[in-house]
C-alpha cells in the first residue's frame, strides 16, 4: 500500500508565490540601481509625464491596455518621477469611473506596498539612490517624529510626496499592517477623485461634494474613534 501524499495547501503555495516575486522583484529592482539605468527610465517616463501622453500609449496595447494601465501605476510609485494623479486621471478616461476607478486604486495600492516592502528589504543605500537628500532628510525627520498620523495626512493631502513617503515608511518602524490601512484610507480618496475626473464624472457639483464627503469619512472616523482605534493597534501589536 503506498502512502497517501498529502496536497499543499492553497495558503502555503500562496505565501510560497508571494515570497517568490518578491525576491524576484527585490532582484530586478537592485538590478536596475546597481546598472544606473534609472535615469533612463526616467528620460523615457517623462514622456508619459501628462494625462495625454499616458492615453496615448495605453491605448496602443489593445485588449492589453488594461494590463498596460495596471504596470504604469505600480510602476510609478517606485521608479517613474510622475504622480500618481496623472495615471489614475488617465485610467478613468480609457476604462470608465467602474473599472478604470478600480484599476486606478488597486494599482496606487498595489505600487505603494510594493515599494514599502523594497525599502524595507533593501534598506536605505537603495532609497538613497531614488530620493533627493533633501527630501528624504524632511520625509525622515517627519515620519520618525510623527509616525503614523503624519503618514496618514502625506496619504491624504494630494501633490504631497506620497509615493516618496512610502519609501520613507519602509525605512521606518511603523509595522506594514498599519502602514496598508493608513494607505487604503489616506490614498483613495485621491485616487478616486482623479480617476472620476477622468471619466467625467467630476462636472457635477453634486458629484464634488460627493467625493469631498468620501475623501473626509476616513478622517473623520479617525479622530472620532481615535482611542478605541489605538487600543485595537495596540492588541494587534502594531503600536
């Protein structure tokens, strides 16, 4: 009788592949540093530096734009000197406000752990190479004396240096469970309203104070539940 062999289960394959790509994404990024081909890219995304020029490349992909899209916004977060608006404005103008407002989050998301969890793998030699000193000087004096809440109003406020922030983070002790809900709740908002721009939804004044409702919930919710929310990050450990 041969023994039964037992399947792996879904969750351990799981964390196997994650681990996996973030080895092979940890690797391909230290590649591109140590090759100075940065700049490179740099010349090269300047170009899509603008809600137009973003269109028109996107476009060029066909049924694989969306896909297309989807590399734009997590690539941005990391190595291209464009915001995060542009794209996602971008996004809600090919896609519609369902799925390019969905695109548009989920890849600001996605960009943003992405690049939290290089800086924190890499360390700071890395995010040296990627951040002007004056920057990272001003980004670390304020998240290491201010920790989390200063993170939140970077993630909140739009034009702030959010997908610099995120480096920031890495380098600092603020666990990565709290650094993703003050990501989810500080970006969003943002990200929604530059993709409903772009889908032209935003011409309303009713749809304004919508999305100005939406954008203030979080904060609000934060201030109002402020004591129980720190006991709870407390009982998670992530104080």
């Amino acid at each position: 009788m041969q023994p039964t062999v037992r399947p792996i289960p879904a969750w351990i394959r799981l964390v196997a592949l994650l681990l996996l790509a973030g080895l092979l994404a940890g690797g391909l990024a230290w590649a591109v540093v140590e090759s100075g081909l940065i700049p490179a890219f740099q010349a090269v995304w300047r170009q899509l530096g603008s809600v137009e020029g973003i269109r028109a490349w996107v476009a060029r992909f066909g049924a694989a734009a969306p896909l297309a899209m989807l590399a734009i916004l997590v690539a941005q977060a990391v190595l291209l000197p464009i915001p995060a608006m542009a794209p996602a404005a971008a996004s809600g103008f090919l896609f519609g406000p369902w799925v390019g407002t969905l695109l548009a989050v989920a890849g600001v998301t996605a960009g943003s752990v992405l690049a939290f969890l290089l800086a924190r793998a890499l360390g700071r030699p890395w995010v040296v190479r990627l951040l002007s000193p004056e920057l990272l000087a001003r980004l670390d004096r304020l998240v290491h004396r201010r920790g989390a809440a200063a993170l939140f109003l970077i993630f909140l406020i739009p034009f702030l240096p959010d997908d610099a922030a995120c480096l920031v983070a890495g380098l600092s002790p603020i666990p990565f469970r709290l650094f993703l809900v003050l990501l989810v709740l500080g970006r969003s908002p943002a990200v929604v309203v530059a993709s409903l721009t772009g889908a032209g939804l935003a011409a309303s004044p009713l749809v304004w104070v919508g999305l100005g409702v939406a954008a203030l919930l979080p904060t609000l919710l934060l201030i109002r539940h402020r004591d129980r929310l720190w006991r709870w990050l407390e009982r998670q450990g992530l104080r």
